[in-house]
C-alpha cells in the first residue's frame, strides 16, 4: 500500500498498522510524521505478549482463543487440551486474588510449568506433553524476547485509544513467528470487539499485512477448529 493511501486513511482518525516482513514500509513514519506514527521493531524493545488488551475482562475466553492460535500455527492439535490446562494453572497462580491489570503467564512461565508439574495434573499422554514442551521452547528459542513481557503491545491502549498509527519492522522472521504476530494482533482486536459486544458504523482500526494472502488462505485457515484463521476473520 502506497504512503498515499495511507494518508487518505488517517484523515478518518483510524488506527493504522503496519506488519513489515519485507522492510519496505521503514520510511512511512518519516514521510506521514512521526507525531502519529510509530516504528516498532522487536530487535529495539517491541514486545508483544500473550496477555489480552487492557480492556478485554473474558479471561478464559481469550486463554482459550488464544490456545487455537498457538495450537494452530505450531501444529499441536492433538496439544490443545494440554496447553489450557497448563495457562489456566499459571493464570491462577498468578492471580490470587484476580486485580486489574491481570498477570498473565509468559512463554517461559508455561514452559517450566509444562517441565515440572506432575504428568498427571496436564495429561494422561505423555506424547502431548513433549509435544507442547518443543514447541513452546522453540517459540521461546526463535523469537528471543518478543513475546517474554508483562505488559507489551496493545492495539487499543497503544494506537486506537491514543489515536496512533504504527509500522512493526519485522522482515525475516521465521515462519511460525509471523503467523503468531499475525493473528494474535488480529486477536486482539476480533476477541475484545466481540466479548464487549462492541459495534460502530465507523472503522476503527486497519491492519495491513504484507504479502498477507497467504496467511488467509485455505490451507492456513483449515487448521484452524472453524476453518478460518483470526486473521481471516476479519475478511
């Protein structure tokens, strides 16, 4: 998308962002003003964690949406029961009594917890578990800090409430690294609207994903339990 559309957008007051995986948007906020527009990077401190955007209350809803989007993108079908109980442990140890803001349990939190706690309070198949365990020490592996926050990145609070825009500088990341950025941003924004029963006739925030057709596509949404991936949702 050129700088021009861009323009046309934010003259509507809406939230703007930018997934980057190419390196060819780094100029926006320069050229359209860095007043409004911010350059993320997770090389510079951008964090994006797993906890839900400050406004959302539905706990255990978003732990459960947000268990697909891992599930899904890191091939852990048969994981899924494994990793909710795990997140629904962590979450209550971290929130006894529960307090506004949430703590919510981090990669590394969950992969301790997925070494250490007894086989039997998670699963009957120990297979699961070691399935689980790989690939949340993968993430962690790959992805270094991005998603190892208490508080990181929150479309509402950081672009839609402050009336920001942002362009998030991520090119060559690993594959299972972008579709997790991908969709858990989308998460955001679908999970919150929908558990606050919000509605507009006006459009509130943009997401521009580059070359992102192929994260919507058929085989991508097909390992997805509704046969669409958060980000196709939004299509």
């Amino acid at each position: 998308m050129e700088s021009t559309h861009l323009t046309k957008l934010m003259t509507g007051l809406i939230a703007v962002l930018v997934l980057d995986f190419k390196g060819d948007f780094g100029d926006i906020p320069n050229l359209l003003g860095r007043d409004r527009w911010l350059y993320l990077d997770p090389a510079n401190g951008f964090r994006l964690p797993w906890n839900p955007p400050y406004k959302c209350r539905d706990y255990n809803g978003w732990i459960n949406n947000l268990i697909k989007v891992i599930c899904a993108n890191c091939d852990l079908k048969f994981s899924e029961g494994v990793l909710a109980a795990v997140f629904r442990i962590a979450f209550n140890l971290l929130n006894n009594p529960i307090t506004t803001p949430v703590n919510f349990p981090s990669p590394l939190l969950i992969e301790q917890l997925l070494d250490y706690l007894p086989r039997w309070m998670i699963t009957t198949k120990g297979i699961y578990l070691e399935s689980a365990l790989h690939k949340i020490r993968f993430i962690r592996r790959v992805g270094e800090n991005l998603f190892e926050a208490e508080r990181g990145f929150d479309i509402f609070e950081h672009l839609i409430k402050a009336q920001k825009c942002a362009v998030i500088n991520c090119p060559g990341l690993n594959p299972i690294l972008r579709n997790l950025i991908v969709n858990i941003i989308s998460l955001q924004f679908n999970f919150t609207s929908i558990s606050l029963n919000e509605t507009s006739s006006q459009t509130k925030f943009v997401l521009v994903v580059d070359e992102g057709d192929e994260l919507a596509s058929k085989e991508v949404s097909a390992k997805y339990p509704e046969g669409y991936s958060e980000y196709a949702r939004g299509f």
